[in-house]
C-alpha cells in the first residue's frame, strides 16, 4: 500500500481537536498545581505507548476487537470482582487499585469493554434487534458490571453506563429506553424529599390524566388499544397503591417531623386513598367507554376478552408490560429512602444541596461547590488571566485539579473562555456522532456512539456538577481532569474508535 493511501482515512479534525483539549487541560492543571501538571504532561506521554500498542493490536486482524471483544468484558468483570475484595477505599467508594505512582480504576475498562461487547452482540447478522431475547441480553450484559460498580459505591461510573441506551435506540431499540435512566434519577430524588406516596399518586394521576387527553384527540385504532392497555395497567397500580398505603404506611412516609416536606400521616393517607380512587374511576370508565363504543367492533377489542383473540391481544400485551413497569416504579420510589439513608453521610449532603442549596452544608458537602461557584463568578467576563486566580490560590476549592477543574477556567478565563470551552467541547463530540454515523460497519457505528455518549455525559454531568446544577458525583471532565487513568482511559476510547473508522474507511479505497 502506497505511503498516500495509507494515510487516508485518518481523521486529521478529530485528531487535533483531542489535542487541543488535552493541551488546555494540562495547562489548567498546572494552574492548580504545578506537580500534578507536569505528571498529567509525563500521563500523556506515556499514553503514546498504549496508542502504539492500540494500532499494532489492531493490525493482527481486521476485526481485532470484535474478536476479543468477551475476553476484554470477563477480564472486567474480574477486574470489578477483585477491586471489593483488593481495592483501596477514596473517598467512602472501594473502586481503586492503587500502584503507588498510579491508582487504576476497573470501572474505566468496564466501560470499554462493555460498549465492545454490546457491539459485537447486537450487530451480530443472527440477532433480531426488537426480540425479548436481544432486550433481555443487552441489558444483562450492561446490568452485571453496573451492579459490581454500586457494590463500591460509585455512582458516578453507574451513571456513565446509560450511554449505552443512546447507542442502543440507534440500533432500532424503543426510544422509551433512553427515559429508563431519567426516570428511574428523577423518582429516586423526588422520592428522597417528598413522600413517595404522594409522588407515585401523583405520576399515576398525571399519567391517567395524559391518556385521557391522547384518547379525546386521536382516532388511531392501534394507539387507542395501547392506551387502553396502559389504563388497565393504571387500574391495577392505583389498587395496589392504596393496599400499600393501608398495610405499610411507613414506606411512602417521611419520618423527620422538622423536615421540609414533612407530611402529617392522616392528611397523607387521605389525599393517596382520593386522588388514587378518583384516577381508579377515570382508567376504568375511560378504558371500558373506549372499549364498548369505538373498538367494539374490532378483534382486538377487550369487550371481546372471552374471545379467540384473547391470547393475542395487543391490549393485554401492553397492560402487562404497563403494570409491571408500575410495580417497578413503586419499588424504586418506595425504597429510595431506604436506600439514601444507606448512602455515606457525605453523599446524602451531596444530593440535599441541590435542594436546599450549598450554604446550609457550607462546613460539609457544600463547601466545594460554594467555593466553586465563586471562583467561576469571580471571573467575569473575560477572567483574571491564566496563574490568576485568586480563590484558586488560597486553595479554596479541594479535588479542585479533579472533578472540579471547570471553576479554574471560569476563574481565570472567564465568562467568554468558559463559554468557548463548553462550545468546542459539544462540537467534539458531535464530530465523533459525524464518524459513528458515516460508518459502514454496524459494530463501528455503535460502538462510536457509545464513545460519543460516553463523553457527553461526562461533560454535561461535570459542568453541571461545579456549577450547582446536578448533584456531587465522582465524575470528571474527559482530557481535563486530573489522573493517569482517566486520561489513558479516554485516549484509549478515542483511539479504539478513529481505528476503526480507519478501517472503515480503508475499505473505501
């Protein structure tokens, strides 16, 4: 092969802008702290011997990592099983191997290895996208090290593997897929500082009210049997809602009397049993006058439930798929509290501070991100200019080279250097979203937008996070925080992926 036809299908663009964003990163660090920089610049130096490492892996074979793609899962799950048992604890979470010079986190590789799995899997040519068994698996295959993750704790990693969804609904799963993390979040937070019980009554009553609202405005058979289905569904939910509230008033309760939303057990009992018995009657007429006078004619109708048709009926397929997704919902609101209350101490403050602010936990959880938020603040337009900042100086922020690099940026570069960072940043990752979807091979292409996703993440959940906006978590912001392993990490994803959009293209020519 020619020298010139070679080097075709190098993605120069993605190449310089990953650069660019390391270059900015490990000059950021040495803002912070000049040591960590120059160790952050000896990472990246070394990360040239795993990219080399990479490529020649790579050139064994032509689908090098769709072959080894279950080898490098089971090392993972190893990797993730050993860290319980050998790892070191940081920060109340077990997750680390430490080396001395360099801790390792198993999660990193679990990342990878699980979005090469997943690819291999699911465009496998003897997999049927949309059947049972491919859900079932897919989602076994991200569940096992997300479960070994939460053992650590680190919820941080957990979160990250949501990515996976995205690159799933681009496989031809359900979009409602990619609402299953959301929902599942916004349940366990809402269910932390409200009464679950009131939160469930009040998602069951707004979903009733939703389908009555589809039902009065369309005339589409097939939605309108769906529709039914998730009313019958609803039916069962609002009865075993309010058995619950009768047998295990405790569960959807807030205990602290002086807390914000504190709710008087008579007056919480009266308005579950209510608004549960008043959306009851709603699901019921509305699915039965649905039912009798417009599907009555029609096989699938559920006024014909004694017929032939009964084992096939779509309306029953989707009212058992909707009352099991209920049943599940309960569980993750019932339990939330339970489950908080098991959390370290300092990650139940990290969660409170998004909802009563960070100057109630100043002398805790909070004090980060009020110093964060006023280095950021502090910068102005323009910033104090680069070795400037003041709050940075006097050491203010803790884990400030880490998770919390951003508010160095904000401070010492300002509203318009934040900004254009954040900016470049969204546009590198859609150029990786471009290459994953100009791919020719499917496993390419998935795997590309796990990768995408995967940075997406992080750098929305990260900005988020110093700026008040979401949560505390263990998250960094890719080729800015600092550490070795995150780095090689992310190099290696990028890597793994303009690889194989090399090949792909390759085969082009």
């Amino acid at each position: 092969m020619s020298q010139s036809r070679s080097l075709r299908g190098i993605d120069w663009t993605t190449i310089i802008m990953c650069l660019v964003l390391i270059a900015f990163g490990i000059m950021n660090i040495y803002s912070v702290d000049p040591d960590k920089g120059m160790k952050q610049l000896l990472f990246f130096g070394l990360s040239f011997v795993l990219i080399f490492g990479l490529i020649s892996l790579s050139s064994t074979t032509s689908n090098f990592f769709e072959v080894y793609s279950p080898i490098l899962y089971i090392g993972a799950i190893v990797l993730l099983i050993a860290v319980l048992i050998f790892g070191k604890e940081i920060n109340g979470a077990k997750a680390w191997f430490n080396f001395g010079f360099v801790s390792f986190q198993p999660a990193e590789v679990a990342k990878l290895a699980t979005g090469l799995l997943l690819a291999n899997y699911v465009t496998s040519p003897s997999v049927e996208i949309n059947s049972r068994r491919t859900i079932i698996t897919a989602f076994t295959i991200i569940a096992i090290p997300v479960g070994l993750i939460l053992l650590q704790p680190d919820l941080g990693s957990v979160l990250v593997f949501s990515a996976f969804i995205v690159a799933l609904y681009r496989e031809g799963f359900s979009a409602w897929y990619i609402f299953i993390p959301v929902i599942g979040g916004a349940l366990f937070l809402l269910s932390i500082s409200y009464p679950a019980y009131y939160v469930l009554t009040a998602l069951g009553f707004l979903t009733t009210i939703i389908c009555l609202f589809i039902i009065a405005f369309t005339y589409n058979r097939t939605l309108l049997k769906n529709i039914m289905g998730v009313q019958l569904g609803l039916i069962v939910f609002f009865i075993l809602l309010m058995l619950m509230q009768t047998f295990f008033p405790e569960l959807g309760a807030i205990a602290d009397e002086t807390a914000k939303h504190y709710a008087d057990p008579s007056n919480l009992a009266f308005n579950v049993y209510f608004y549960s018995a008043l959306g009851l009657v709603l699901a019921l007429v509305s699915a039965l006058s649905v039912s009798y006078f417009i599907l009555r004619d029609n096989a699938d109708s559920p006024y014909k439930m004694f017929s032939s048709e009964f084992g096939s009926n779509q309306t029953y397929e989707v009212a058992i798929i909707a009352t099991v997704v209920f049943i599940i919902i309960s569980g993750i609101s019932l339990f939330s509290s339970s489950i908080y209350t098991e959390l370290p101490k300092h990650q139940q403050e990290r969660i409170m501070v998004l909802f009563e602010g960070e100057k109630k936990y100043r002398d805790t959880s909070g004090y980060n991100l009020l110093y964060s938020k006023t280095a950021i603040g502090s910068g102005d337009l323009l910033g104090k200019g680069y070795l400037q900042g003041t709050v940075k100086m006097g050491k203010f922020v803790p884990e400030q080279s880490t998770d919390y690099i951003f508010c160095t940026v904000g401070e010492e570069w300002g509203f318009v250097g934040s900004s254009l960072l954040v900016i470049f940043y969204g546009l590198f990752i859609l150029r990786i979203y471009y290459l994953a979807e100009s791919q020719r091979s499917e496993f390419s292409r998935f795997f590309g937008y796990s990768v995408a996703t995967i940075f997406l993440i992080h750098y929305f959940i990260n900005i988020a996070m110093v700026m008040g906006l979401f949560p505390t978590v263990g998250i960094p912001l890719p080729f800015f925080s600092y550490g070795g392993s995150s780095l090689w990490a992310f190099i290696t994803l990028t890597t793994i992926f303009l690889i194989l959009n090399y090949k792909d293209k390759q085969s082009l020519i």
